[in-house]
C-alpha cells in the first residue's frame, strides 16, 4: 500500500542555482513513499484524501548537508587551548580510543544523528574510528532511521596511540569488509577515510587507493593543508613530494568523489590539481576558527575551478548547525574581502553540496522524484529574530537573518524519506 502525505508551507528549492531559486508562498509537497510526487501552489494541489502537515509562514526546503564532519567528536568540542597536531593528540585520539567499546559507539552514534536532525541536517559525510566497530555502528543507527548517510572507517597506521593503529593490510581488509557490509545498502554510502598523510604510510595510501579502483562508486574523505605545522610534517614525511595535495596525486586518491577537509593553505598549483581531478573542498569556517587554522579563500578556490562545499567539521567546529557554519563562512570572507549572499550559503547548504556529492538526482532539492528529506525552518525562532524581520523586505534578506541569526532554534522539523525525524516543542504563547 502507498504511504501518502502532504507538506504544506512556503517552499524554496535551489535546483536553479544560487541566482535563481524556485520559491511558492503557499505551497504543497505531495509524498508517496518517502519521495516527492509532485510539488507547486496550493491552488494546484491534486485532491487527494491524505494527511496534510501545515507547516504556515514558515520554509519548507531539502534537508540540509554536511560534507564533513566526525561522529566520535561529539564530546571533543569545546576544548580549550590547542590548534590542529596538539588538539588531536591531547583530546581527540583520547576520545576515540572509547569507540573500541560497541556499547558505546552504538550510543554516541544515536545521539549523533539525533542532533544533525534537530539541526535540520539529513544527510553527512561522517569520519567512524580506525574500530570497525564504528562503522557498523553508526550504519546500524543511520538504517534504523533510513537516513542517507556517507561514513568510512578511519585509515591510520602512524602518528597516533597503540589503541587506534592499524596496518596497511589491516585497514584494507577491514574497510573492504565494510563496504561489503554497507555500501549501497539501503540509503547508506561509503568512504575510503585515510584520516590525512601524517597519519597513513605510504603502504596506506596505497591501500587506500587500491580500495578506490577496486570500489570506484565509494567516496573518499581526508583532511588537506589545514594547519601549516601539518603542511611541514608533511613535507618531512613525502620528501619526494612538491606539495601536500601531490601525496594523495600519487596514490589516485584525487577525484569527483574524493572530498578534501578545509584546504586553506593551497598554492595555485594545488588548487589546479584539485580543480582538473574534480575533487571537492570542504569548507569548514568554525573549525578554522576555532583551532586557529587560517582563512578559507573561497574565491581563489572558485576562480580555480575547485568545487567547493561547506561543512561542520564536529568536533574541532563547534556547531552542528548549518545556519551557524555559514554565519561564520560569511565572517570569514568578509575578512578577505569577499561575500557570502544569503542564496549562496542555502545553495551550499542543499542543491550545491548535493552536487558537489554527486546526488543531486536524489536530495538538495524539492524537486520531484527526490527523496523526501525536509528541513522546516522557523523564520521568526526568537524573539530577537522575529523583532529583525519585521524590517526584512525580500527573501534574500530574510534568509540573511536566519542564517546570521538562526540555530537549531530555526529548525521547527526535520522529515527524512517522508517521515518526520524531528518536531519541536511548541513555542510558548504569550498571554493575552
């Protein structure tokens, strides 16, 4: 029997781009088991005998995306005093030597889906532990919830405690078996994840590489040219090499499915390799922030031809909010003397990091055929927010001050596959 429902409320859909969002008033989303069968005005909405869910006066648009972000971190953010080589040594391996224990991981792993959906996130590109373990566990919690998720057992056989080392041949083995076990299973994906060149020997990299051209529909996730001390172990441990971005040349792990966490410190020819293999750069504003790494140049980026996309980077970034990521994108432009409009970073946040995914045909957008993975935001969430739209006089200006202003506050709803996954607690109403 079909499942049917009806979405209504104002609906934005960036499948145009950032120029040209498709955007109804008063609209209906009408879903058949977990996808989008039609869409438009509500004077246009087919009669049907369906539960309809009223979302009035507030945006009903795709479910928003990360494109990099770790789920055993989730008790790493906000420690204090580190940048990238100490942070991970002092706090981040500690905590991910927990994720031996299933017990464990299968709870974090709850919580962490949990939270990206009360911050209107559907789908993320989510670093497990070296524990294989890890990866069945947040698998397991993503089917569960029947969420579209990319994940990867972590790769690392250097440069970290005895409990979170393995082998070349042992990272091999273990991230084939997982493939076998969840890749394409349902709506799960997975990621070749070598955690960066510090971390992975040159029999590693192979191995990871290996992976690739034996599984060329997985992804690849790892960190580039975040830190300019990483930069110089780097160049200390790949001698041979010119730069940072031609280790992972070497070993064929630059590609449309490789996604390279941060990438600050790129020279041109870096950005050149990036942007002539199709490889995609995740920009993660409150990581670089907060770590102290340095300025993303969005600019240099794009005029190179990198795709770029925008990302939490949990637990070094400190917010599982897209809304609150790309309000410190914009920071960080603005000290570069670049910008954010409001239709980029929603572009970035749905269609673009779709794109950049290469799953445009299934989520970022509303357009029909696609999953039904829904974000509702709350554009008068607080009180300081509803005071500052009372002067707003457009959509690109209204969706400036949610992304400026808003948090998971905003998000009123998140549906995933045309149920909903989260709902609010009502907002308290003042007394007459």
């Amino acid at each position: 029997m079909t499942a049917r429902h009806v979405v209504r409320g104002r609906l934005l859909s960036f499948e145009n781009g950032p120029d040209r969002p498709w955007y109804v008033e008063d609209g209906f989303l009408l879903i058949e088991d977990g996808v989008i069968a039609a869409r438009g005005d509500l004077v246009d909405m087919p009669a049907a005998d369906v539960p309809v869910t009223r979302y009035d006066g507030d945006l009903v648009m795709a479910g928003l995306i990360d494109t990099h972000i770790h789920y055993p971190q989730t008790q790493v953010i906000a420690s204090y005093g580190a940048q990238l080589l100490d942070w991970l040594q002092r706090y981040t391996f500690v905590e991910e030597q927990r994720f031996a224990d299933p017990a464990h991981a299968a709870a974090v792993a709850g919580f962490f889906l949990e939270e990206l959906f009360r911050n209107g996130t559907t789908t993320a590109a989510v670093y497990c532990t070296v524990h294989a373990n890890s990866v069945d566990a947040f698998f397991e919690a993503s089917s569960a919830r029947n969420s579209r998720m990319i994940a990867g057992k972590v790769m690392m056989d250097r440069g970290a405690p005895d409990g979170l080392l393995d082998t070349a041949e042992r990272g091999h083995r273990e991230s084939a078996a997982a493939i076998a076990r969840w890749h394409g299973r349902g709506r799960q994906r997975y990621a070749v994840t070598p955690r960066f060149a510090p971390t992975s020997s040159e029999p590693q990299l192979e191995a990871a590489g290996d992976l690739l051209r034996a599984y060329p529909d997985c992804y690849l996730q790892t960190h580039l040219s975040e830190n300019r001390d990483e930069i110089r172990a780097v160049a200390g441990l790949f001698p041979w090499s010119a730069n940072y971005t031609q280790v992972y040349e070497r070993f064929g792990l630059l590609g449309p499915r490789s996604i390279f966490g941060h990438c600050i410190h790129l020279s041109a020819a870096e950005r050149r390799l990036l942007a002539e293999s199709g490889s995609i750069a995740a920009f993660c504003p409150t990581s670089n922030l907060f770590i102290g790494s340095g300025l993303f140049d969005r600019r240099a980026m794009m005029d190179a031809g990198v795709t770029v996309s925008l990302a939490t980077d949990v637990g070094g970034g400190t917010s599982y909010s897209m809304l609150r990521t790309a309000a410190e994108a914009y920071k960080i432009l603005q000290l570069q003397g670049q910008n954010l409009p409001s239709f980029d970073a929603f572009h970035m946040m749905t269609a673009g990091n779709a794109l950049a995914l290469g799953l445009q045909d299934e989520i970022g957008t509303l357009e029909v055929g696609t999953a039904a993975d829904l974000t509702v935001l709350r554009v008068g969430a607080t009180a300081a927010m509803a005071h500052r739209m009372a002067r707003v006089e457009n959509l690109e200006q209204e969706l400036f001050v949610l992304m400026t202003m808003g948090d998971d506050r905003a998000v009123r709803a998140t549906w995933v596959a045309g149920v909903p996954v989260y709902t609010a607690e009502p907002q308290p109403q003042a007394s007459a």
